[in-house]
C-alpha cells in the first residue's frame, strides 16, 4: 500500500492547488485506517514522553483550512490519547482590541509551546495573510495603516518575510514546526455545513457568516496558494492532505507528525553514576522494608 504520508503530501517545491487532491484514492481502507490510527496513537504517546522527559526541544503544529474541513475532529483523533499536561492547543479567533496593540505575530509568539511540548495552532499566524488577504480592510484594525491602498503587494512580501523569520527563528531554537493544511473540496464542504444545519445537535457549529466565506472560496484558494508557495521551507514545511475522508485525514497527519518526531532524536535522560548508585540505594531500601 502507498503510505509513504510525508513524502506525498509535503510542497517541496512549485506549488499548486491542482496537483493536490481532496480525496484520497490509495488501496487503504477505511478498517484498516482506524486500527492504523489506533497503533499511530500509541506511538505518539511513546514520543511525547521522550519529547517530555528529553526536555531539550518542542513542536509546534500548525492546522489551516477552509471551514468544516475538520481540524477540531482532527485534534481530538490524533491528540486525545497524548498526556494533557505536555500538550496545548490554542484556537485564534479574531484578534481582540490587546491583540491588536501588538504586531501580528505577538498573540502567537506567546502561545508557543515551552520545551518538552507540543503546541497545536488551529489557525494561526496565516490568517494574516489569508483571510486578512481576502479582506484586506482587517488590517486597519492594527492602526498602523490608514487606507487599504497600502496594502499593495510589497506590503504583504514584508508580511511572508515576517513569517519565515519568525519560523526559522523558532527552528534554529529547538522547535520543529509541522504546518498541515486539511484539503476540503467545495462540494464536501456544502455537505457538511447542511450537516450542521440539519443535525440538531450540530446547529451551533454554522454560522450564516461561513456562507459569505464560502462565496469567496476562489479568492481563499488563491491567498493559500500563495501563501503555501512563499514559506514551505525545510525548517517548516506545508503538507496538504486530502481532507474528504476524516478518517484518511488523521491517519495522514498522525504518520507525518509521528515521522517528524522521530527524526528529533528524543531521548530519555542518562543517569550520572552517582544517580544511579542512588537508585541502587534506594530500591535496596525499599525492597528491605
């Protein structure tokens, strides 16, 4: 079977919307997929103990995607085995009047996970130069510019600059960053939202707003592309997996995350040879009582 994750779905290169499926048409099965993700999730919990005890070294995973592309669920699948006190997953909604005293990057800087950790953004930095690309009249919320003529294309090179500086500098200090974007199709993404209006239970999830979102799905397509193309580097590369099977979704993601801890190197701490005769010392005494 072909599941070789990172090497399918990491841009390494030129990148296209269009080379890159929403739908995964390899022979694993949906079964299989979960017992998969069952065995993947055992090996996860292994890795954030190394991460944990290692304590030399974090990773931050970043999640985009359109609207009802499951990122939520996604979390929950991948993560809802690992030890709450070493990871955090941090939401960002629209920025709040603090937020916005501060540059574009300071809610996130500050949100970053501590060594030992795993950080998950669901969104992220990116919304600045993709939903803030597509409405532009955002940025005027910072205070620093007065007019959406400014935001010419300079201004949004400054904002990529921006992002892979802030992504090498997290490299280059013990983080490795693993950005996901989930590849919903537009007709998955109508079925789910009438999901969500017709399931009571799911009524809280739709807002009418996603509708005038999902108008704009073009104008998205392209400010990810873009996006995607200006900072997938090997400090930080983009994976963009297909995101019509949830369940091909996280299997997907928790073999490239797995992947990308495993190359970290974790390892549990040596014992000094006073501590381990301490050790000795002490399982004698126990074992004495």
């Amino acid at each position: 079977m072909d599941l070789d994750f990172t090497d399918n779905f990491i841009v390494d290169g030129k990148f296209s919307m269009e080379d890159f499926s929403t739908k995964y048409e390899g022979k694993l099965s949906k079964d299989d997929g979960k017992k998969m993700l069952a065995e993947e999730q055992e090996k996860l919990r292994e890795l954030q103990e190394r991460l944990y005890s290692d304590g030399s070294q974090s990773i931050l995973i970043v999640l985009q995607a359109m609207d009802a592309a499951g990122k939520d669920s996604l979390i929950k699948h991948v993560f809802g085995g690992v030890n709450p006190q070493g990871c955090s997953v941090t939401s960002f909604k629209t920025p709040n009047d603090k937020e916005y005293d501060h540059d574009f990057l300071w809610r996130h800087y500050i949100a970053l996970p501590a060594k030992g950790k795993i950080g998950i953004f669901n969104r992220s930095h990116y919304e600045s130069v993709l939903v803030c690309k597509v409405h532009p009249e955002y940025n005027l919320n910072e205070k620093v510019w007065k007019d959406v003529d400014d935001f010419d294309d300079d201004f949004w090179q400054d904002r990529y600059e921006s992002i892979r500086n802030f992504e090498k500098h997290l490299a280059e200090n013990g983080t490795t960053i693993i950005k996901i974007f989930l590849n919903v199709s537009q007709k998955e993404q109508k079925k789910r939202f009438l999901d969500r209006i017709n399931e009571e239970d799911k009524n809280w999830k739709f807002s009418a707003a996603d509708l005038a979102e999902r108008a704009l799905w073009d104008e998205y397509m392209k400010a990810y592309e873009e996006a995607i193309n200006e900072t997938s580097k090997d400090y930080a590369p983009w994976y963009v997996i297909p995101a019509d099977s949830k369940w091909f979704t996280r299997v997907a993601a928790i073999q490239i995350i797995i992947d990308a801890m495993e190359k970290m190197d974790l390892k549990y701490p040596k014992l000094s040879e006073k501590e381990t005769l301490a050790l000795e010392d002490a399982k004698k005494k126990l074992e004495s009582e």
